[in-house]
C-alpha cells in the first residue's frame, strides 16, 4: 500500500466531484511555487449586497453537506492523531470548519484561510480551536503553515484557478499537508452541465443561454473561460505526489433541484457585479438580464434546476 492517498466527491445535479489524496509519506513536491502567478482577488463577491454573497455561502454549505453525506470523506481517518490539524483554505464564512469543529474534541486545531476573512464571524465568537486567518491560496505559502496540517480542505476554487491549470494552487495546498496528511478538494463539474425540467413544455432558454454566455469571456487572468481541468483533478493529484485518490460524484436529489438553482443564479449575478461589470460593452447587464429570465417568478421559476455535477476528490 503506498503511503499517501487521495478522494474526489462529485454531485451531479449540481455538485462536482469531490476528491480525497494522501501526500506519500517523505514525498515533497519540488516544483518551484508560484512560479509566473500573480496575486488575486476573488472574482465573485459582489462590492454591494454581500449579505446575499453570504447567504448563498452558507445556503451552499448545506445543501452540499445533505447531498453527499459528509463534511470529510470516509476515507480520511480521524482516530489515532493526536493534536489534530485541519486548514480550511477559501473558507469563505467559515461554515464548513465550524460545522466540523462541533464534531471533533477540542483538542483538534482548525485553522479557516482566506484572501478576504470579512465574512467570517469575529474572533470573539469562535470556538477556541477555530482560528480565521488571512492566506493568498495563489501566494507564496509562509513557512511556519509549511508541513503543519493533517488535512487541507479547499472548495469551489474554480474561478480562482487561472489558465485552466490547477498546477501551482494544488502545489501550495500539498506544501501546507503533513507527510501522510490527506486533500479533500471538492468543485462543480460545469462540463456536466445540463438543465433539468418538471415538465417538457417548461422553456429553459434564458438558464441555458447562461453557461454559454460566460463561457464565451476569457479574462485576461483566465479565470473567465472554458475551465476543464476539473474532471482530470484525481489525475494531476498524482504528479504531485499524492496517492489513493478516491473520487466521488453525486447527483443533486429532485426535490433540492429548485434550491440548487437559487446558488446557481445568485452566483452568476456576483460574476456579472465582480467580473462583468468592470469589462466595456455592458456584458453586466447582459448576464443579469439572463439570471433574472431564467429565475422566472411565478410556480414556473421552481420548476426547472441546473444539472452540473458536484464532486470532490
């Protein structure tokens, strides 16, 4: 048995694989970090009305957790580590590390990182053994984060990766893993995209017009644009040096499908506010006309759901 391991979760109306890695034991990656990449900031997260950008995080959360099952893949062990460390990278509002936290002793340290920590809750509300911190996933990764975590989790990081390649942002997170330490990475699989309808007749064509709307951008950081690199991710874990991937995809249950739209939408409007907006020729206001059609109103509006698969590995 080799001495790392890996896990992919993936959900398919509406969640991607989400994959689960072991760093192999003694294994460093060598490859330069960083090299050629630039600072970044999100691109979604919206200048105004972030208490929705909030809301969908958490709404998010949720519904992903009851669509797979777990907060951790069931391949990553938990008994037997002592003063267990677990980094939360993009924690967004730090839900997904407060929810496991009420889960494990308080012995266990778990560290949220994120480039922006304005939506988490203040330090004073935190359980002790949650910590936020800031951390440029896409930055030179400090040293004392270097080798210090049991399990790097990290999430949704699809419009951060540039130029469709995952190389230097896994890098840093297999940086910050422990030898032997585990990867869980989950992301929307929007090549599995497709829309969903309760009855033939419904018209979808707005929802659809969407994806194929965006696509046609490439940013100039390449965070715009076909990104395709997300069905290959149990593969790119082991040319750095993680083994055992497991992946995983799930397919969003009928009766979440409305819910799911709801995450979908509003996070196509935070591009349109983030990304759009600042571009020349009203693209912004193009793409908020679509979301807006595309949620309808009205009993026809529930009845249709975006189909992309979530996973994780």
């Amino acid at each position: 048995m080799a001495n790392g391991k890996s896990a992919l979760d993936v959900c398919t109306p509406s969640l991607t694989p989400v994959t689960n890695a072991k760093l192999d034991n003694g294994k460093r990656d060598k490859g330069s970090l960083n090299e050629g990449v630039e600072n970044v900031e999100y691109t979604l997260k919206p200048t105004t009305r972030a208490y929705a950008s909030t809301a969908r995080l958490n709404l998010q959360h949720y519904l992903w957790k009851d669509q797979t099952g777990y907060l951790l893949h069931p391949s990553i062990p938990l008994s037997g580590i002592e003063n267990l460390k677990i980094a939360d990278v993009g924690t967004g509002t730090g839900i997904w590390l407060l929810d496991l936290a009420r889960t494990l002793p308080p012995t266990a340290q778990l560290d949220g990182f994120d480039i922006d920590i304005s939506d988490c809750p203040p330090e004073q509300w935190l359980p002790r053994n949650v910590r936020m911190r800031h951390l440029d996933a896409l930055g030179e990764i400090p040293e004392h984060l270097a080798g210090k975590y049991d399990i790097v989790q990290l999430r949704l990081f699809q419009v951060v990766v540039k130029d469709n390649d995952p190389g230097p942002l896994l890098r840093n997170m297999v940086k910050m893993l422990k030898p032997g330490g585990h990867l869980q990475w989950g992301e929307y699989d929007m090549t599995t995209h497709t829309t969903i309808k309760a009855s033939p007749s419904l018209s979808t064509t707005a929802l659809d017009a969407i994806p194929a709307f965006v696509q046609g951008f490439k940013k100039r950081d390449g965070r715009v644009g076909v990104q395709n690199w997300i069905p290959h991710l149990p593969q790119t874990f082991l040319t750095h040096s993680l083994t055992h991937t497991t992946s995983t995809r799930h397919a969003t249950a009928p009766p979440y499908l409305p819910s799911q739209l709801d995450i979908y939408l509003l996070t196509y409007e935070e591009l349109a506010a983030k990304t759009f907006d600042p571009m020349p020729g009203g693209h912004g206001d193009r793409l908020r006309e679509l979301v807006v059609a595309a949620g309808g109103g009205g009993p026809e509006g529930r009845r249709v759901g975006d189909g992309s698969r979530m996973g994780s590995s």
